[in-house]
C-alpha cells in the first residue's frame, strides 16, 4: 500500500526528515525551518521522488504544540500522516546500538519505527476535529507572525528612543516592558 515511508523529527524552530523506499533504503534526508518555506520545500522534496500522495505515509513525533502547523499542511495536502507518542519512538530506539541524539538520526529513527510498524498503524478517519486543528494551527501561526512584529516594532521605536538601552538589558524582557509601559518616552523617564 504505501512505498515511501517518511519520519519527522520536529523542534520549535526547525525540523528534519528521512524518506525510506519499500524495502527500507534512505530515499533522502533534509531538514527545513518550521514555517510555511520549509513545509513547502519539504513537500516538493518527496513529491519530487515521483511517488502519488496516497503511497505516502509521514509519521511526526508529537512535540507539544510545535508539531501541529506541520501536521494540518501535511494533512491539507492529502498526504497520510501519523502522530506517534515520544515515548514509543524512545522506547523503539532503546531496541538500537545508537546512543547518540542528533534530530537527523531521530528522523531515520522515526522512519524504521512507521516502516516496521506498517501494518498496525492506522490513519485516524478525518473528522471535523482534524478540521478544527488545522484552523487552530492557522491562527497560532498567525498570531506568531503578530507577536514577531510587535517586537522589531518595540526595538526599532527603543533604538531610536533609547539607543543604549538594548546594549545594557533585555528591552523584552517583563521588567523592562513594564518601565517602559509606566514612562513611554524620554521626558517621562527624566
């Protein structure tokens, strides 16, 4: 049924990917940023070996929230895609001689564990929670792109304000950003 097996290892900022063909060998390893970028090279990465979408099977190892933007645009695309429990993975690798943690091996990690695991692991029905997750991955990306904002808009407005100031404390950091909400300007400081 399926003839490209890829593993996902994700981290907040980036993430790295191992594809194995049928009989298990590494079709190719890459590692892209976690934003819309990475997730669209990724994708042309696969696709690009020549196989249909539905002989396609990803397995990500869920990382909190950091797995899910991945996951719903994986999903949009009609690509299967599993979320499997850190501990298994962690478990299946105690099965290994490799003791070393290097998120390139983790993916090929991940790819032989939903390799050998082909059989047992099922794709959840889609439903209208999947439908619920990727809105919600949509606005968290969106509010980030928000959030990012806001802070070159503080720093650049502090860089002129208060040239030195970023040289000598965090300017976004909690108790600064409350010194600043109480007195906003130069004059109020003085």
């Amino acid at each position: 049924m399926y003839s490209l097996f890829i593993g996902v290892d994700v981290s907040k900022d980036s993430f790295s990917a191992t594809g194995l063909d049928e009989k298990a060998k590494p079709v190719f390893s890459c590692a892209h940023p976690m934003n819309s970028q990475g997730f669209s090279a990724f994708f042309k990465a696969f696709i690009s070996h020549g196989k249909e979408t539905a002989s396609i099977i990803v397995d990500l190892e869920s990382t909190g929230p950091y797995h899910l933007n991945l996951y719903s645009f994986l999903v949009a695309r009609g690509i299967t895609t599993i979320v499997v429990n850190p501990l298994v993975i962690a478990n299946f690798t105690k099965l290994s001689l490799r003791k070393t943690k290097m998120d390139k091996k983790d993916a090929v990690t991940i790819a032989r564990f939903l390799f050998l695991n082909r059989d047992s692991i099922h794709r959840p029905p889609s439903s209208q929670q999947t439908t619920d997750l990727k809105d919600l991955a949509r606005e968290r990306e969106s509010i980030l792109k928000m959030i990012a904002s806001m802070k070159n808009d503080i720093k650049r407005i502090l860089q002129s304000t208060f040239p030195e100031l970023e040289q000598l404390v965090d300017v976004l950091g909690v108790t600064m950003l409350g010194l600043l909400k109480l007195f906003p300007s130069a004059r109020l400081i003085a």
